[in-house]
C-alpha cells in the first residue's frame, strides 16, 4: 500500500486548518504543509499566541500547539508545497455565484480551477488530489480535466473526500467522524489512491467508518447530508410558526416526534434560521443541478427549504416591529450574538445579519454584542448586503464589547445566537436599564419563560405563544 509521506493542503480556512491540524497530530510521520495565498490569514495561523488563530473553534489551539513546527506548516509557498506533496488537498472557498450563468444558485469554481491549473503548472511527479470543499457533482471531471491537459505528463488520481464537520464542534468531528467518505475511480490506480487516503483516517478511526464509493456518489452525498440537515430545521421552523397560533409548544412537538427512533431526536432546534457557509449553497446547488438536467420538481421541493429558512428570518423581524408598535424608527434594539450558531466567530449566512437588514429598513438603531465576532465583520456583512452604504450603517449599528451596555435604553433585546453565558446574565440588572416596556425576543429559544415574564420583561420565544 502507498503511504502518504508528505501531505499539501490549498486553503486555511474553516475546513483545511482544522482538518489538516487534525492528521497532523495524529500522524507524526507525515509531513503537513497547509497553504493560502492571504498572507495575514497565514501570519495568524503562525502567531505565537494561539488565542490569535484566525478561527475559533474549541480545541483547536491545543491541536495545533502540539504539531505545529514538528510536522504541521502554514505558509503562503503555494507551489514548493505542491512540488513536494504526493497528496493535495483542496479546500479552498467556493462561494455561490454573484454573477453570469447561475447567478445566485451555482457555486462558483474560479478558485478551485485557479488551483488545479497552479497544480497541473508545478506538478512534475504523481499526485493524489483531494477535492476537500464542497462541490457540484461531476466537479472531479472539470478539475481532471484541467490537471490532464496542461500537466507536465504526470498521473493524477483525482479522490472526492467531502468534509462533515460542523463549526463549533469540528475538532471533535474530526477526531470522532461518524463517517469518512471517500470517492475515487474504479480502477486499479484509483483503488491504490482510494486505499492511501484511508489509511491516513485509519491512524485515528475504525476502518468500518471509512466508506469507498465512486467519484460521483461522494460529491452527491455531501450535498444531500446537507440538504437532509437544513430540511430538518426548516421542517421544524415552519411547525413553529404553527405552534405560535395554538396552544402547542414547538420543543414539546420536537421532542415528541424525535422519540420516534426512525426521526431521531438530533436537529431538530427550532431557531430564527439556519445560517452557516454550507447549507443554503449547498442546497442551491443541488436545486441548480436538479435544473440543469430538467428535474423541475426536484429543484422546487430542496428550493422549498430556502424559502422556508428566508420566511422564518424575515417572520422574527416582523414580529419586533410589529410588537414595538409597528415602529422601530429611531429605537434602540440590541442584539445578543451576531455568529450564526454559537463557539464560531463565523458569520457567514448568519441569520442576525438578514434580521438586522430588516430592522435597518425600518430605521433602527441596533447595538450588537458577540464574544466572538469582531466589528469589521459585522459592518463588512451589512455592507455586502448592499442595501445601506458603509456611512449609513456606522450611523445606525454600534457594536460593544459589554453585553450590558449594549442593553442600556434599549427598547428590546434580540438573541440571535444561542451562546451559553447568555442564559448566565443578571437579566435582573439588564431589565433595570432597559427602557419600559422591555422586550425580549428569543431567536434560540435558550431563555426560561416564566422567570423573563416574572423578572417583568414582554417575553417572546420562537415556537410558543405564552409560557
Ligand atoms: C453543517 C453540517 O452540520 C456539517 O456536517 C457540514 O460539514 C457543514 O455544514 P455547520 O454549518 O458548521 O455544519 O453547522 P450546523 O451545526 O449544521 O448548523 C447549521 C445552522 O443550522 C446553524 O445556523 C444552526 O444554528 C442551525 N440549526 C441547527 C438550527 O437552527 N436548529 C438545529 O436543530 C440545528
Ligand atoms: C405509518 C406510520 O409509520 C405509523 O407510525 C402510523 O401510525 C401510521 O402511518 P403505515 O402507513 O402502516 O404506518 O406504514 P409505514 O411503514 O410507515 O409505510 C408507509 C408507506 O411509506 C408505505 O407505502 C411504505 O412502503 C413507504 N415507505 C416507507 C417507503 O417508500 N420508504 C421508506 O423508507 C419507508
Ligand atoms: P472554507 O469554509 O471552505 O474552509 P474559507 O473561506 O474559510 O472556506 O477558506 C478558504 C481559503 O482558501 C481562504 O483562506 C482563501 O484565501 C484560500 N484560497 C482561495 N483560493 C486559493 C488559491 N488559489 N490558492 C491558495 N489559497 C486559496
């Protein structure tokens, strides 16, 4: 069998860094070299201090202070890291498309062609190549495509090995995946690389959780993990607003049906949204696929989850204006969490970001606090919207560092993000500096109802009318 000596990863980012961190610390011998072509993003990862690592993710500074150095490298040698590696993994981003054909639905693969075309450029012995981001099916085509007719005549054994982690619980993910998917070919050269890459998992995981099927399935499976997932949370949240017109509770629904062992009980969370990098694209992905090939029905019935996951965001804004007196002009609303779900610092598709476009509309002045989330992220969120020019939201958004001062004369509290000192907090105190009547909308369902209502704020929670 071959074994992996010397491993390169394209893209440091939510999935290569942690990924990479991962088998380096739990394969000595391998040499890991993880590279980006964003400088700072590299500076960081290198920074002495490990709290400065440009991601957060539990567990993630220890991995990396036990390899880095020894067999784990970040840096920005793209093409030395490439010559050297007899694997590449590919994880660079691969946003949905803001222009031209399939604007708005595809995925846009400009980074992933720049690669293979930087791969087939320096390569001059064989490779394995890892397709590590999420991709169109058939994407393992374009990119052999690409390696096979500008490539200094060498082999390369394209594998499709989609990541499941999630964020905020990736290290654990990884070091406990409850499956490692790997696609390749169906020949001879194509097993050897199939076999080369499991054997890097099975420094840390059970054979049996190491699955082999051909390029295609890999691809699709990603997609549909993803669409199953974000179809749960949008099934859910729409019985949500159901529940908040009877007398039913939504957690009550939840955990009524998730005792049913062929539902299961896990994603099942009624929330303000789903956000995150993966599941609208992901989904849109697969609608625009479903299309290209004719199947109408198909792209209308994963289409229905966007539109589900839009109408939830939109419904949770609607109701602070509409319980503020029908106007939020000029009042002060805080937000408590801006990441899209909590331990990340990402914003991406985060839900506060739409929910906040919708009171901006309405002349708010909103005042956000996350412990994780910097100021130049949320003002660079908003203005990627390109709704409100950059003075325009600096005027109507604050973001502070003190969840407390964020609540002072607010009219109403926003929780946007289930972060767990939130439920901590002296509501006492923050009810006594909020103007009166104080309202709390919670988006994460993570607050006790009868002690907000018995502390005498106005009490709203997503999915229950009532305490
Ligand atoms: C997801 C998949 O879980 C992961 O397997 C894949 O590799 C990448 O996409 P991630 O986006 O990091 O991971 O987070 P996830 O935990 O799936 O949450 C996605 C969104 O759904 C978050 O906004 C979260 O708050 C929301 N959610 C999740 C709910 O609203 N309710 C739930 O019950 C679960
Ligand atoms: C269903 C519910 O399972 C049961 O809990 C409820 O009390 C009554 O409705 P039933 O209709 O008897 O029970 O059978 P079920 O096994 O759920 O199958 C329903 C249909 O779905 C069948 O036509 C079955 O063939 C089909 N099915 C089920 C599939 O096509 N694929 C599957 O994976 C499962
Ligand atoms: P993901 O969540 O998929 O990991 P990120 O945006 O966090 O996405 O990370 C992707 C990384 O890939 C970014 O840091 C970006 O700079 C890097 N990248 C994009 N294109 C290239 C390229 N051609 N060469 C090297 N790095 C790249």
């Amino acid at each position: 069998m071959k074994k992996i000596k010397n491993i390169c990863c394209i893209g440091a980012g939510y999935v290569g860094g942690p990924t990479m961190s991962v088998i380096a610390s739990k394969c000595p011998e391998i040499t890991v070299n993880v590279v980006d072509i964003n400088q700072k993003r590299i500076d960081l990862w290198n920074h002495e201090d490990l709290d400065k690592l440009p991601i957060y993710e539990p567990g993630l500074k220890e991995v990396v202070g036990k390899a880095r150095g020894k067999n784990l490298f970040f840096s920005t040698e793209v093409d030395r890291a490439i010559d050297e590696a007899d694997m590449i993994f590919i994880s660079v981003n691969t946003p949905t498309k803001t222009y031209g054909k399939g604007k708005g639905q595809a995925a846009d693969l400009k980074y992933i062609e720049l690669c293979a075309r930087n791969i087939a450029k320096v390569a001059v012995n064989d490779k394995i190549v890892v397709e590590k981001s999420t991709l169109p099916v058939r994407t393992a085509e374009a990119l052999k495509s690409i390696l096979e007719n500008t490539g200094n005549n060498v082999n390369f054994e394209i594998l499709s090995n989609p990541e499941f982690l999630a964020e905020g619980t990736a290290i654990d993910d990884l070091l406990d995946a409850d499956r490692i998917l790997i696609g390749g070919a169906d020949t001879p050269s194509g097993q050897e690389a199939k076999d080369a890459l499991s054997w890097v998992y099975e420094h840390w995981l059970p054979k049996e959780r190491i699955l082999q099927t051909n390029v295609w399935s890999s691809e699709l499976s990603k997609l549909v993990a993803n669409a199953f997932l974000a179809q749960r949370v949008s099934s859910i949240n729409s019985i949500s607003a159901l529940c908040e017109r009877t007398d039913a509770n939504v957690a009550e629904v939840s955990k009524a049906i998730g005792y049913d062992s062929r539902i299961g009980s896990r994603f099942l969370n009624s929330s303000v949204g789903f956000g995150g990098s993966c599941f609208q694209k992901d989904i849109l992905n697969l609608v625009y696929i479903a299309k290209s090939f004719g199947l109408q029905e198909v792209a209308d019935y994963w289409e229905q989850v966007i539109i589900m996951n839009d109408y939830q965001k939109r419904r949770f804004a609607d109701n602070i204006i509409a319980t503020l007196y029908n106007t939020v002009s000029g009042k002060k609303i805080a937000f408590y969490g801006w990441a899209f779900k909590k331990d990340t610092n990402d914003t991406r598709e985060s839900a506060a970001i739409y929910v906040a476009d919708a009171l901006l509309e309405e002349n708010a002045n909103i005042v956000v606090y996350d412990p994780k989330v910097s100021k130049e992220t949320i003002y660079a969120d908003l203005e990627y919207l390109g709704n409100k020019s950059r003075e325009e939201i600096e005027k109507l958004v604050t973001v502070v560092n003190d969840p407390i001062e964020a609540a002072k004369d607010a009219h109403a509290i926003a929780v946007l993000t289930e972060w767990d000192e939130f439920k901590e907090y002296d509501w006492q105190a923050i009810h006594d500096l909020m103007l009166k009547p104080a309202f709390v909308f919670d988006g994460r369902r993570i607050l006790d109802h009868k002690k907000m209502e018995a502390l005498g704020f106005k009490f709203y929670k997503i999915g229950q009318n009532g305490s």
